[in-house]
C-alpha cells in the first residue's frame, strides 16, 4: 500500500496500565504540578466507592482533594459545565481529574478550557479555537468505549438551542489516562456490550477511513484482535480482569487510532440516532456497523479482509471480497453474542424518521472520511435496510 | 513569499469563487437552507470575506462587514488558495490548526459536498485573470 503523502500523530496523553493502577494518582498528580485536585465524575460512580479510590491515591502526595463535581449526566450539557467550572474555580483547583465515561470526560475538557481560559464555553465551539496548554488534566476511564481519554474532542449539549455542540483542540487533551481494570469491573454486561462495539466501530472505520496512516493502522488492528477475544468474555463474565484489561486497552488503542484517522459513515450515521432519539452511541453504532462495512465493501474489500482476519475469521484462500463478507458476519454474531439488538426498529427509532437521520448525516464530519462517499438517498437506504 | 501579492488581489480570486458559489443554483440553495453568515478571515495578506446565507440574495462582501457571523473562518490566505484548488483536507486543516472554525462545524460540513464542484471553477477563474502562475504554487 502507498503511504499517505503526509500525516500527523498525536501521542498525547501518557498512559498507565494496570490493575490498581488508581493508586498512582497521588504521584502522577505531583508530577504535573498539581496541589489542589478536583474529581469530576457522575452520582453513581460516587456511590460505589471509585471517587473514593481516587481521593485515597491523592493521599499523603501533597496534592489536597479540594472537591468533587458529580452531577453529570449521561449526555453533557453546557450548564453543566459552566455549574462544575464555577464550583471547581471556588474551590481553587489546580489539577483536573475526570472519572468516568465519554459524558464525564467531556463534561471535564469543557470545564478545563473554562477553568484556564475564562469566558463562556459558547465561546469556543469549533476548532482550533485554544492557543496554549490548559490545567493539568488526568483522565480515569470508566467504561471501555469511547476512547475519549485519549481525544481532542468533546460534545456537549446545548439546551437551550437544542444542538449538539463540538469542541475540538489538541489543548484539551489530557496530560495522563490511567486504565485501571478494576475499575469497569461494576460496568453492567448491557453497557460493557454496547461500549465494547463501540471501541470496535472506532477500529474498524480508523482502518477504512480516507485518513488511515501505518501508525493508526497498526492500534486499529490490534484493537480488533483484542476486542474480538476479549468482549464476549467481558460480557458474560465481568468479574474477569484479564479480560475487562484487554477491553480498556482496546477501547484506549482504537481512541488514538481514530483521533488520528478520523472515522467514517457508521459514526456519521449513528450519531443522528442518538440525537433525535436518544439511541444510546454503542448500540447505535453496533446496528449500523455491519451495513456501513458493507457499503464500504466495494471501495476498500482488501482493507476488510485484514479487518477479518483480525477478527479471528480463517481467510486462507479466500479472496478479498469473500474474506469482506465473513468479517461483516463475524461482527453481526459478536453482536448477537453480546446480546444487543440487530435493528434499528428495536431501539426506537421510527420508520417515519429515517428520512431526517438521513438528512442529518450529511453534516457530520466523520462522512469526510468514509471512503465510498454517500450522499443522503445512498445513507437513507442504509437505514432501510437497518430498521 | 505569499500567494497573493495584496488583498485587491485575494478578492479577485477567492472572492472570485466565492461569488461562482453564491449565484450557483445548487450551492445557493443549500446555502440559503443553512441561512449561515460565514466570514472568512485571511492573514498574509489581511483581508475578509462575508459571504451571507441569511438573506436572499445571498450576499458577498469583501473587506469589513456589519453583519455579525455565525461562523468564524480563520486561515491564512495560501491555505485558501490551496482549499479552493481542491489540496487541503478540512477536517486534517482543522485538526492541525491550518484552519480555525468558530461557530457550528457540522453546518459548515453539511455544506463541503455542495461547494467541492468550485474546486474545478477555481483554476478556471485564476486563468481568466491571468494568474495561470498561481494553479500549481
């Protein structure tokens, strides 16, 4: 394969692996500079004593726990944000540290540029917008999804216009993701599914997106192995950490695969679903992921055929076309597996909606990337043929 | 050494094609649906464009304007040159800090399909100027 002409990679943040790895919090901590941290995180991750482990590794570090913000929600709003700036910048926090999933990091990167920078969160959607290093941020994931310990993004919702917001810049970034096993242990096997195909989604659309470079590539493809011997173990059997560790590492490699490749029409396509209907963006992605692969199928059959054989699927002597489809099927029964749901009917979404998704597609960024471009009648056939 | 030499002469070419997008029926459509008013910011040289969505006609203004956008496009000037020669990759632009976007991004993709055809007409107008020396800079 040619290599791209030219391509940029973030390493950014560092990462530390390992069960109890929490407890590292206090030293890392010290190391940016931090003296008064402040948790953000949600109620019921309080409420099961991980805050807790947070606050005890901050102990004896010199760094004081000068509060915890834990009123956020599943999906982030900018009140939110602006209400956890306020309360962090009373209580005097140097040091930000976000435990949670993608709505609590989300939650903990607005609030950073808020803290840093001042002014109104409205004041910087977009891209590009920040010019210097913000607080020092660590990032503690919950779930094993997302990726957002290791992303420039964060979406927020704005209630009162009713829209998704984006904020993008390297800045906000955190300075250090700490993947702690024991901490998913509680994540329930409904969440654990749709999290898990999540991350896969990432992996799979980093390796077919217009964007894909050697060094993505090689996250995405180890990503895939990961995920395809470990979810179903994770799912059925939680209290394993070997394999809820393999899953966080997954969900981490293909987080930096994807914020450097950028993803495709499963994501442009999802994302729609969760905003007219709420479809949570796991499941979402997990329905549409099998007929945005198909789609791409004719444009990049060789690319899906590594894709399957990542994904355990014997390819020897297959062609590329027929290594394609088994992969499409492999990642249908992972999902079956998983126990989450095939149509899009099933999550309601209703028939007579379709043609405003469809519409709605058309602005996300991620359809930039996808390499069989789509326009709005090709996406509305796709979810026909999802429903 | 810059693309432009000032910015009489980025408003004849990238104004240019800007005002090929505004009375193009498709573009103008789509344009008018957004009812986006996007200002175009350049540095090297220091210039602006308004293009307004929110009126009908749609309205192009180069040099300072009234009206308050809804997006803000901050770039330098070659970066705009190079955009509308079909080169630079937007999201990779943003990404990297080439391009800055303030304001609602996903309105602004929604409308990349409909203004990648004036990549084509972009070359056409620097021709017609007699700037064939800028196509391949």
């Amino acid at each position: 394969m040619a290599l791209p002409q030219l391509f940029e990679f973030h390493v950014r943040p560092r990462i530390l692996y390992g069960p109890r790895s929490v407890r590292e919090i206090g030293f890392e901590a010290n190391k940016l500079g931090g003296t008064r941290a402040f948790i953000v995180t949600d109620k019921m991750l309080r409420q099961v004593g991980l805050a807790q482990r947070v606050a005890d590794g901050l102990a004896g570090s010199g760094v004081t726990l000068v509060g915890i913000f834990d009123d956020v929600p599943p999906n982030s709003e900018v009140k939110v944000v602006e209400a956890g700036a306020a309360y962090a910048r009373e209580a005097g926090c140097d040091l930000l540290i976000a435990l949670g999933g993608g709505s609590v990091m989300d939650t903990a990167k607005g609030m950073n540029v808020l803290l840093s920078e001042g002014g109104s969160l409205l004041d910087y959607e977009g891209a590009g917008l920040l010019t210097r290093p913000l607080k020092p941020f660590i990032a503690i994931p919950t779930t094993a999804g997302t990726g957002s310990e290791v992303t420039i993004a964060a979406v927020i919702r704005d209630e009162a216009q009713g829209l998704k917001l984006e904020f993008n810049s390297p800045f906000m970034m955190p300075d250090v993701a700490i993947l702690d096993p024991e901490l998913t242990l509680s994540l329930p096997p409904g969440l654990t599914a749709a999290t898990g195909m999540d991350a896969l989604t990432h992996a799979i659309e980093t390796l077919v997106s217009t964007g894909t470079q050697p060094l993505s590539d090689a996250l995405a493809i180890g990503a895939i192995k990961l995920i395809a011997a470990n979810l179903r173990q994770a799912v059925q059997h939680g209290d394993d950490l070997e394999a809820r560790g393999a899953m966080l590492l997954a969900s981490n490699m293909a987080g930096i695969a994807f914020s450097n490749a950028m993803l495709g029409i499963v994501h442009a396509m999802a994302h729609p679903c969760g905003g007219r209907y709420g479809v949570p963006h796991g499941v979402a992605n997990s329905i549409l992921l099998p007929y945005g692969m198909a789609y791409n199928l004719p444009t990049c059959a060789p690319r899906l055929a590594e894709v399957a054989a990542a994904l355990g699927v014997e390819t020897r002597g297959l062609d590329d076309e027929t290594a394609a489809l088994a992969g499409i099927a492999a990642v249908r029964q992972l999902a079956a597996d998983c126990g989450l749901p095939a149509r899009l009917s099933e999550v309601g979404v209703p028939h007579e909606g379709l043609a405003q998704l469809a519409a709605d597609s058309q602005g996300d960024a991620m359809m930039m990337t996808n390499p069989n471009p789509a326009g709005e009648e090709d996406v509305l056939a796709l979810y026909e043929r999802a429903f | 050494m810059p693309v432009f030499k000032d910015a009489e002469q980025l408003y004849d070419c990238i104004g240019g094609v800007l005002d090929y997008l505004r009375t193009d029926e498709t573009v103008s459509v789509a344009f008018r649906k957004s009812g986006l008013v996007i200002r175009f910011k350049y540095s090297d040289p220091d210039s602006e464009i308004t293009l307004d969505g929110s009126q009908d006609p749609i309205t192009l203004t180069c040099g300072p304007c009234d009206r308050a956008p809804t997006v803000d496009m901050t770039m330098s000037a070659d970066t705009a040159h190079q955009f509308w020669l079909g080169k630079v990759n937007l999201v990779a632009a943003l990404t990297r800090g080439a391009m800055k976007a303030k304001g609602p991004i996903p309105a602004i993709m929604k409308l990349l399909p409909v203004i990648t055809p004036a990549y084509k007409k972009y070359p056409d107008i620097l021709r017609e100027k007699g700037l064939d020396n800028l196509i391949n800079v």
